[in-house]
C-alpha cells in the first residue's frame, strides 16, 4: 500500500513538473515563442523554393511582434523574462527574412552588398559585446529600435510581396545603423543586464545604472 502511495505520488510529482514550466509563461511569452518555433518550418520553405508561402508565414511572425508587445502593455503582465524572450524572437525573424533575401533576391544583396554589411557587420559586434560582458543579448527595446525593427520589416516585405523601394532601404539602413550605435552606448552604461530602457536620455536618468542597485533591482518589469 505504501509503495502505491510513494508511486503514485511519484508519478503526480513528475507529471506536475511540465504544468509548472508551462506556467511560468504568460500568453506574451507564447507569441514570442512562435516567432522562435517557426524558425526551422521558415527555413525549409526557403529551401524548397516557396518565396509567397514563406512571405506569408514571415509576415505573421512579424505581426506576432506587434501582438505580444500590445498584450504584454494591456494585461500588465511586461517582465524582465518576456523582454528577453521577444528580443530572441526578433533577432530569429530578423536572420530569417535576410537570409529569405540571400535566396530569393540574389541580384538585390549582391547589388547592395556593401551598403548591408555597414548595417549587419556592427549589429554583429553588438551582439558579441552584448554575449561577452552579460552572457546573452540585450533587451533594452529602446524607441529607436523598435522603429528600426518596424522600417525592417516593412521592407524586407515589400520586396518579398513585390520590388524593393529604395529609398526605405536606404532609411532602413540608416536606422539600423543608429540603432546599433545606441545599443553599443547602452552596454558600455550599464554594468548588469537590464531590460525596458528608453533611449540614452532615459538611461542618463535611470537609476538601475548605478551598482549599489544590484542584479534584481536591474531586471524589473519593462514596456516592451
């Protein structure tokens, strides 16, 4: 009787375990999550060559940015958490529409090569400041990068729907490269991981800068 008891209450541990994990995340999360799932289903499209299907599924990973910052804001449920699980799911989206781009519009990319590599080499560096002194990437969301990520987007859908608008390109690359400016300012400012920051006029100001403040107090909730 005992060891029924031990075992079933075994089995219910082990079964909760899962529920607990799913709990930990709010419906926020979970469209960011699709984002990140889709990744390899993107992929395969590419491959197999299914340039309208794939445009079609980007630009629902694209709308799922705009839909879990809006639900996160709406429900009060913004975290520190959520901030760097959409940040993931942006970069993802992000590599995935470029190398879209790589596949299905070869003349454009090797006919503006130069002008995307003083975009993507810096974001490149960025990223490894970012991984070297916090061990993963940043989450500041701050207004530039979210209209950066925005002109992003709209572009690489136009092209992909119908031609490439130059002039947006070239905005986008000029954002993009600001923005990664800004980003790089942002590490050196901050000594801890911190998500939610503005802009540096709000960094000037924010007070999780400073030390004594301590690595809980550097990953409140965020506006994401």
């Amino acid at each position: 009787m005992n060891q029924y008891l031990i075992g079933t209450a075994s089995k219910d541990a082990n079964s909760a375990i899962p529920m607990t994990v799913f709990k930990k995340y709010n419906i926020a999360d979970w469209f960011s999550f699709y984002r990140i799932a889709t990744a390899p289903f993107l992929l395969v499209l590419i491959w197999l060559g299914e340039r309208e299907l794939f445009s079609w599924f980007l630009l629902v990973s694209y709308l799922t940015d705009a839909i879990d910052g809006f639900i996160a804001r709406t429900l009060e449920i913004t975290s520190a958490r959520g901030s760097q699980i959409d940040s993931i799911g942006d970069q993802v989206t992000l590599v995935i529409g470029l190398i879209g781009l790589v596949f299905f519009e070869p003349d454009f990319i090797i006919k503006n090569l130069v002008l995307i590599l003083i975009a993507f080499i810096p974001y490149l560096v960025q990223m490894g400041i970012a991984l070297k002194k916090y061990g993963k990437p940043t989450a500041f969301h701050t207004y530039l990068a979210k209209l950066s990520a925005i002109v992003q987007g709209t572009f690489i859908l136009w092209l992909l729907f119908f031609e490439p608008v130059y002039w947006l390109f070239y905005f986008m690359i000029v954002l993009g490269v600001l923005e990664t400016v800004e980003e790089i300012i942002l590490i050196f400012m901050y000594k801890n991981w911190v998500a939610g920051v503005k802009g540096i006029y709000w960094a000037v100001k924010d007070k999780r800068r400073l030390s004594k403040y301590g690595q809980n107090q550097m990953t409140r909730p965020n506006d994401a």
